[in-house]
C-alpha cells in the first residue's frame, strides 16, 4: 500500500511493501527527484538493505558452524511492512521475523524504517531491536536512486562533497565481491565530474568514514539534492552499460564479502552486533535545493 506525506516544500509516497521511498516530489521546483523504477534499467528506486548489503561470497554465510543461503542485499526490501504509526509529518513502518525470515537467518528482530518531513528535508531513521535471547549479527544500508540532471550531449554528472579528496575507493569483481586494490579519486573543489562510464565495473565503494555529504548538482553545478549521512561505507552506483539516468548514494552500516573472505557471520567486515533486547538506531537526510 503507498502512503504519502507532505509540507509545503516536499511531498513523499512510500510503499508498504519493503518500506520503499517512491517518489521525492519537489513542490517548490515541480520537480520529482526520485528514479521511476523503469525495469529496463533497474525496477526499484530505494531499497532497505538488511539483514546483509551486498552479496555474500556464494550466497552464503556461516554461523554456528551451519550454512545459510542469503540472495544479495537481504530480504527486507521485498517484505512487506505493517504501518506502525503516521502523524501529519511522520511515518514509521516495522518489520518482524517470522518463520520464513528464520529459516535463512536465525535471529528475532523488529525492524523499524521512518520517514520523517522537516522543512526540505526527509530524515529517514533505522531501528534494529534484538528481540532474541542471543547476540544478533546484522548489515543495514540504503539504496536510493536519484535522477540526474545531465545536458544531453555530454551525459555527464557531477557530485559534490564534504571533502576536497583525494578519495581513495574499491571495486567489486565480476562475482560482486569486494576486490583488494585501492584507487584514488582526485576532485576538484569537491567536485566528481564524471560520465557513467565509470560503473563499468559495478558501484564504487568508500570505506572508513571518508563521506559524510554528497550533493548532486545541477548544469549550472548548483545543488539541487544532497544526502548527510556517518556511515563507516558509501556505495555510488549506477547500472553498467545502460546510460541510466539516475545515480544511487549509498550510505552502508555494512558491505559485501571480499574475495578473500571464509569466515563466520560474525566476522563480516563494518557488521554489527546487538545483545538480547538492545537496539541499533541511525539515521540519513535528503535534502532538497
């Protein structure tokens, strides 16, 4: 089911079904900021990553000495929500475990996502809760996917950080793996201007805190749209060879295996942990103008 909120600056819709964020409708601009989910380049907008993001090296994970089989990036995205509470500005979904999630990831948890409006910002807050008797292992991330204002003949983007750089970031391989060698990404006056190109070979990952402010800018590189986040990893991806005419910023509590990796849930790299009854809460912004 959507559901919608909306003030004078911005109006959202968001779908029950994996919490989804639909649309970022810009009443001041006209201008709707969220991709449309067209399958012909990539058929979701702003997926919840959990309970891993990323892919598992072959798909699985050990814990307790038993193999689990996990698709990439989790199953939340594709589960549906129950609407936990809406105010006027507000809106909070949950997700619980049930006998389905626990047959390929054995822990009780409550999964909490809102949405929240505050001037020309959306806060989108995560709550994980450990609603079992034991230590639960977990990866949270986002996924949305903004369009990208581009002239025409030059298809290019650009994006705009806190920092002057360099940046240094890793690729992932053919089997979407975290490979080992490090690059750097020189920027000029905090601007990344580049062509789409780049995705070649899948998202760029920066690890390490190294982003905590992307904004995406305009022709006239003006911003039009920036994500704050403290995220320990940023993924910015767009799909391979299609041209496609959104960008995703990714902030991460979490990321794919390495190719060297063979160890247990627990040791994933940038995972988390929580105690019985403890809980995990973080949050990211989007910001219009």
């Amino acid at each position: 089911m959507l559901y919608s909120l909306e003030n004078k600056y911005v109006k959202i819709a968001v779908d029950s079904l994996g919490a989804e964020l639909k649309s970022l409708f810009s009443r001041e601009n006209n201008r709707e900021n969220m991709w449309n989910g067209d399958p012909a380049y990539w058929k979701r907008r702003s997926p919840i990553l959990f309970p891993v993001v990323g892919r598992l090296k072959e798909q699985k994970y050990r814990y307790n000495g038993k193999l689990y089989e996990m698709s990439q990036h989790g199953f939340a995205r594709d589960k549906e929500f129950k609407l936990f509470e809406k105010e006027k500005n507000k809106i909070t979904f949950l997700l619980c475990d049930d006998e389905s999630t626990y047959q390929i990831y054995p822990f009780r948890f409550n999964l909490f996502i809102e949405y929240e409006l505050l001037d020309k910002k959306v806060i989108v807050r995560w709550k994980v809760i450990n609603t079992d008797n034991k230590l639960i292992y977990f990866s949270i991330g986002a996924h949305p996917a903004f369009i990208c204002p581009s002239a025409p003949a030059e298809k290019i983007c650009h994006l705009q950080f806190d920092t002057a750089g360099p940046l240094t970031y890793k690729l992932l391989n053919s089997d979407s793996l975290m490979e080992n060698t490090e690059y750097n990404l020189s920027l000029e006056n905090n601007i990344w201007s580049f062509t789409k190109d780049v995705f070649a070979d899948d998202a760029l990952v920066f690890e390490d805190y190294q982003i905590k402010e992307v904004a995406m800018l305009d022709n006239e590189d003006k911003p039009y749209l920036t994500m704050h986040f403290a995220a320990p990893v940023v993924g910015i991806w767009s799909p391979a060879h299609k041209n496609a005419p959104f960008i995703c910023i990714e902030p991460w509590y979490g990321r794919c295996d390495a190719v060297n990796y063979s160890g247990e849930l627990r040791n994933r790299e940038y995972g988390n942990s929580l105690p019985g009854g403890a809980a995990f809460s973080t949050k990211y912004e989007i910001e219009l103008g």
